[in-house]
C-alpha cells in the first residue's frame, strides 16, 4: 500500500521524464569500463605509461566502491536529487578533465575524481525508481534499469572504436558530457521531493574509517601480488590497517546517532542473502569477463572479434532475464524467481568447466549467456526486495550497500582468480623437464595472445597452450564452486518470499 508521502510525491513529479533521466545517469556510469577499455591501446600509445596500465581502472574502482555507501546514506538524509546531482557534476569534472589529460599520471588522478562521483551514479538512480513506483510496478521498472548493464556493454566497444578510430580517445571521456547535463536537466525538472525538514546527523568518524578500511583493503587486492608479494610487509601492513579500521567501523557505527550503515539492516534475513549473494556472484562476474577472452583467443585461436562475441553473449542474457525477472517476481514470487537464477548460474558455470578447444565459441558463447540470464534474474530480484523491505529513510543505504557487496566482489575476483590463474600457471612451466621450456614465464602468454606465436618454438608453443588452458580451467572450477555457494544462500530463503 502505497503511503501517503509517496502519493503527493507522484502527483507533482513527471516519473517517464524521471526515469528518462534515471536511465541516461546509468548508462553513462555502466558504459565507462567498456568503453575506456577499447580506447586503453590508443591512450597508452599516446601518453605512454603502459606500467601503469592496471591504474586507470584501479583508481576509478577503489573511489567508486569507497564512497558508495556514503552516497547512500546521504541521499537518505538530504534527498536523493540534490546528492544524484552533485554525484553526476563531480563524474563529468572528472570525464572533462580526463579528456585534458597529458600524461598517465594525470589521467589516473582525474579517473579517481571520476570514480569519486560516479559512487553516486548507481545507487541512488536506483533507489529514485525505489521511491517514485510501488512495490507493484518496481519489479518491472527495475528490470528496465538493469538491461542498462546489457545495453552498455554492447555498444561501449563499438562506440569506444568509432570515437577512436575516427576522431580521438579523448572523446571516450567527452561524450559523458552532453548524457550527464540532459540527465541533471531532467532530474532538476521533473523530480520533486518531499524531504523532511530536520538537523542532519552526519557520521564523519564512521565515513572516515570505512574510506580508510576500504581504500587499504583495495589497494591491497589490486597491487599485491604484482607490485610486493602476498608474503611481504607491505601486504601485512595494508591488511593490518584495513582490518583495524574496520573494527573501529564497526564499534563507532553501533554508538553512532545515525549510523552510515545501519547494521539492523543486515538482521532482515532476504537482505542479508541478497547482499552476500551479490558479492559471490560479483567474483564470478568478474571471473568471466576477464578471462573468457583470452581462452577463446589463447586456446582456441580465435580473433579478438569472436572472443568478443562471446562475452556479448552474456551481455544479451542479462537484459532478456532482468525483464523476465519482473514478471516472474510477480507471477510466482521471490525465492522462486532467484532459484531460477542460481540455476543458471551453476549450469552455465558448470558448462565453463567442461570447455575445452575443441568446444568452439559457440559453446564459450552458450556458457556465457546462461550465466548472464542468472546475473539478470538475481539482481533484479536483489533490489526489489531490497526496496520492499525497509522504509524510504533507509531505502538509500540498503541499495547502496547491496551494489557495495558486488563491486567488492568484483576486486576480491579479479585479485583471487588472478592469483590462481598466475599461481597454477607458474607451477605448471616449472615443472617441464626441458630446460627452454622452463625459462618461459607468466608474461610469456603475451606473445600467445599477441599473434607472435610463431617466434616460439613449436614445444614452446604448445606447452604455453596446455598452460594456459589448464590454469583457465582451475579458474572456472572456482568460479563454479562460487555458483554453488550462490544457490546454497539462495536455498535458505524462507519459502513464503
């Protein structure tokens, strides 16, 4: 039953114009990765760099998982337009200035302004269609919103290529510009809301202990093993932090007035799986679109152009499920409907396991979309209940802190299977009882995936091959055992959601 704040809340605000708006907010924060992606060859062979590759995803990741539950919080306390607004101006400074860039350094520094109010982008878009529809056309909008993620990275390559090939890898950045200004001309048109006047309680020892929790947690996962060993003082020194930090988080939060993570939040059994859920299938989003491609380029000898094809195949299951999701969560409710998706999860996963090169793209292809469809019919399913159970003071946080779960989930995957990947094939070139074999190395697949096969010797090449595909294949035994895990949380939902 729709309350009566949110019936005067509908009467003055313009929800098509708002969704519009909503909608161009999310498509420019998800099409980013995949568009800066394509562009990455052009700017490093412009500004130089290349050690510093990894960085300019890194920082705009670590900025926008550090302040996504801050945004949350605060929209929960000011409003949702006026803290979307700030978010989105920050995000195109940050685009502006990334387009200016001339030099690495500079272009990392601007991407971490860019993550700073793209933290913003996500959550409280979602939790604007949270506010403005009921629990009855939520499920169905929300499936909307979430085809988004599908949309963008479809076209973030193609459109990436275009800019670049035809006018510049700056315009990557630039185009951001005209989607970010019409989305806060609409929100500032058509969006009105009925904020309660009151003194704010801002929690800024909670905020600053999780941003320095978390921002030491990340730069862990993304530098250790690369820049100092697992094994090493620096590794220690950063985890001793983010741990300590975390525990006074949680001590200031539970005497905190207005905490920014309500920890009751956490004691309602459906957010609770939704969000450790979200986390597990963040690792196996991230563990498929990183390494997919470079199975079907490095053991199946395919071009870049059908590994791509591949990928996009999830990209097309996740928009299809999210708006099955909506009707399925009203026909035969919540349990079911993510049921359904940690089906899908497991048999795409499992499909994974049993690739081989002689499988073809097709089947990469066909394993891909079953686990886009779980993606679609989970996370749809995840907000809605997430929405539905708490009140509109709230509503920001627990979306914010459900999104938080999965881009943890993505850095925790893209450092764990990482290690396994590179950990196995090591193991693997040292074990070769030929003596040129074994001076190969981990960086050795840059020639496999980079066309100068033929400079190795056909052993090389070969052992290289059997390497890969066996490290590959322990990454997706992982990724299938988090699939599994999935389900399991998914198998404690009372039967009555």
């Amino acid at each position: 039953m729709v309350d009566n704040a949110l019936r005067k809340e509908r009467k003055a605000t313009r929800r098509p114009f708002v969704l519009a708006a909503v909608i161009l907010a999310m498509f420019m924060g998800a099409i980013e990765a995949t568009i800066v992606s394509t562009a990455m060859p052009a700017i490093v062979s412009d500004l130089g760099g290349f050690s510093l590759y990894s960085w300019v995803f890194s920082a705009y990741l670590l900025m926008n998982a550090a302040t996504v539950l801050i945004y949350g919080k605060l929209s929960d306390i000011f409003g949702r337009k006026p803290v979307l607004i700030i978010g989105i101006l920050i995000f195109l400074v940050g685009s502006f200035l990334c387009g200016l860039a001339g030099s690495m350094e500079q272009l990392i520094f601007f991407r971490l302004l860019q993550g700073l109010g793209a933290g913003a982008v996500m959550p409280i878009a979602t939790t604007i269609v949270g506010d403005i529809y009921t629990k009855e056309e939520r499920a169905k909008v929300q499936g909307y919103l979430s085809s988004v993620w599908g949309i963008s990275a479809v076209t973030g390559p193609a459109l990436g290529g275009l800019l670049v090939e035809f006018v510049s890898w700056r315009f990557v950045f630039w185009i951001n510009l005209p989607l970010g200004l019409l989305a806060i001309a609409g929100l500032l048109l058509f969006l009105h809301e009925s904020i309660e006047k009151k003194k704010p309680e801002i929690d800024f020892a909670g905020t600053f202990v999780f941003l320095v929790s978390i921002s030491c947690l990340m730069f862990l996962l993304v530098e250790g093993g690369s820049k100092f060993p697992w094994l090493s003082g620096p590794s220690a020194l950063l985890f001793a932090a983010a741990a300590v930090a975390f525990i006074l988080f949680i001590w200031i939060e539970r005497r905190a007035a207005s905490p920014m993570m309500p920890f009751s939040l956490w004691k309602v059994r459906s957010i609770l799986i939704a969000n450790i859920v979200s986390l597990t299938t963040g690792v196996m989003l991230i563990g498929i679109s990183s390494f997919l491609p470079t199975y079907v380029q490095g053991i199946m000898g395919e071009s870049a152009t059908v590994a791509g094809f591949t990928l996009t195949a999830m990209s097309i299951g996740w928009p299809i499920a999210s708006t099955l999701s909506g009707k399925l969560l009203l026909s035969i409710g919540y349990r079911k409907t993510t049921m359904l998706g940690g089906v899908s999860l497991i048999l795409g996963s499992a499909l994974f396991v049993f690739m081989s090169a002689e499988s073809g793209p097709w089947w990469a292809a066909v394993s891909s979309f079953f686990v886009g469809v779980g993606m679609g019919l989970t996370s749809t399913a995840f907000i809605v209940s997430i929405q539905n159970s708490v009140q509109w003071d709230q509503r920001g946080a627990a979306t914010a802190a459900n999104m938080f779960m999965r881009n943890l989930g993505n850095t925790v995957g893209a450092a764990l299977l990482g290690g396994v990947l590179n950990s196995r094939l090591q193991a693997f070139l040292q074990s070769q009882p030929n003596e040129d074999v074994q001076s190969l190395s981990v960086d050795s697949i840059n020639e496999l995936l980079g066309g100068e096969g033929h400079r190795l010797s056909s052993e090389m090449f070969r052992t290289l091959q059997e390497g890969l595909a066996g490290s590959l294949h322990a990454v997706y035994v992982v990724v299938f055992i988090f699939a599994v895990f999935s389900f399991l949380f998914l198998l404690l939902l009372k039967k009555g959601e």
